[in-house]
C-alpha cells in the first residue's frame, strides 16, 4: 500500500505541485473563522462571504463582541448560520479567555474551541503552522475510499489510515492535492475515469476493469 501510495503522491506532484487550501485569509483567525463557516457550504461561497464578514469583524475582540443576530445575516449564505454564529463568538470568546486572543498552536487546545472538529484542527496546524495532519474533508474521504486507501467511512478512522501510508511530511500537501483531484478529476457524481492519471492506481477503476492495481 505504502508504494501505491508513494506513485499517486509522485503524480500528485505533476499535476498540483502548488496545491493549496482555498479559502482566502489574512492570519490564523481568519482561517479558522472561514473553515468553521465552510462547512456543508463551497468554499467559493464562503470567500464571497468573508470579503464582507472581514472588512466588519477584524479581530477576535470584534466577533466575540459580535451582535448575535447582524453576525447570522452576513453568513446566512453559508448556511446553517444561527449554529455558525454562535460557534464563531463563542470560540472567540473562549480565545480571549484561555488563549490570550491568540489561535493556539496544537490539537488538544483546538479541540476546546467550539465548532472546532478535527478536520478544522488539522487544517489550521498544517497551513498555519507547519504541523503536518490530515485533513478529512468530503474530497479525502470519497477518493480515499474510491482509491482503496481506506474501508472506513468514520473520518477520524480515515484520518488515522491514511497517516499510516501517507508520509507525515506529505500529510498536508497530499490532502489539499485530493481536494483539487476530487474537483477536477473524481468528481462526487461522475469520476472522469477515463482521463485520471492515477486510474491504475485506483481501486475504483480496477475493480471495473477487471484488473490488479499496479504496486
């Protein structure tokens, strides 16, 4: 598995050498605010979002301040707004309090925030602070799952399978690169197969064709 998964990072490389996370931001906050508002929501609706929320809220004193309700009418577009808005204060509020207003810099702390998950932890260590994680999002979970890199469906299992034949210091760049394939090869509906550079690679694409995977 580890040699499978040594080819598909060497393709990855070709083809998105520069991936990145896609949310637009200025410091550590701003990340984490926007990752708490991406999800079940498209990233590109979120940076539309956050052009506005950022010109009014430029500090953790400003959102932990917030009016809960004026907060709720700017991210209405991103969906499940009144849940976001008080997690967005209250993780603020809890910042100011135990952290010194600063986003702290390790996993254990990250988790005390609220609507802080895993995946937002890992994605704030490893674009803010050089801590390689994996990043289960719904791209890592459907191609880790179509490539046969994982059976699970719970993503913290994933997350923990994929640490096991991802090389830490490709945990970070290697997710951001499934999001990119997920949007622009393995779609959700109907994976471009055909043309994917890693289909022999692929469990998806082997088991279809009747074939073995190569390494």
């Amino acid at each position: 598995m580890k040699e499978r998964v040594k080819k598909i990072i060497r393709e990855f490389e070709k083809l998105y050498p520069d991936a990145a996370c896609s949310l637009e931001y200025k410091d550590p906050l701003q990340l984490l605010i926007a990752t708490q508002l991406a999800a079940q929501c498209t990233d590109e609706r979120v940076n539309a979002v956050t052009k506005v929320l950022f010109k009014k809220y430029r500090n953790v004193y400003d959102f932990a301040a917030a009016d809960l309700k004026e907060l709720e009418e700017i991210i209405r577009p991103t969906g499940f707004f009144r849940n976001k808005a008080k997690n967005i204060t209250g993780c603020c509020k809890k910042l100011i309090s135990d952290f010194g207003g600063k986003v702290p810099a390790n996993m254990d702390d990250l988790l005390k925030l609220p609507g802080v998950g895993r995946k937002t932890a890992n994605l704030i260590l490893g674009d803010i602070f050089g801590i390689p994680g994996i990043v289960v999002d719904t791209h890592a979970k459907r191609l880790a799952r179509r490539i046969g890199l994982t059976r699970n469906e719970d993503p913290y299992k994933i997350e923990l399978d994929l640490m096991k034949v991802v090389p830490e210091e490709k945990w970070s760049l290697f997710c951001h690169q499934l999001v990119y394939h997920g949007r622009q090869v393995c779609n959700a509906r109907k994976p471009k197969c055909e043309v994917c550079s890693i289909n022999r690679l692929c469990d998806y694409w082997l088991n279809d064709h009747g074939l073995q995977t190569e390494g």
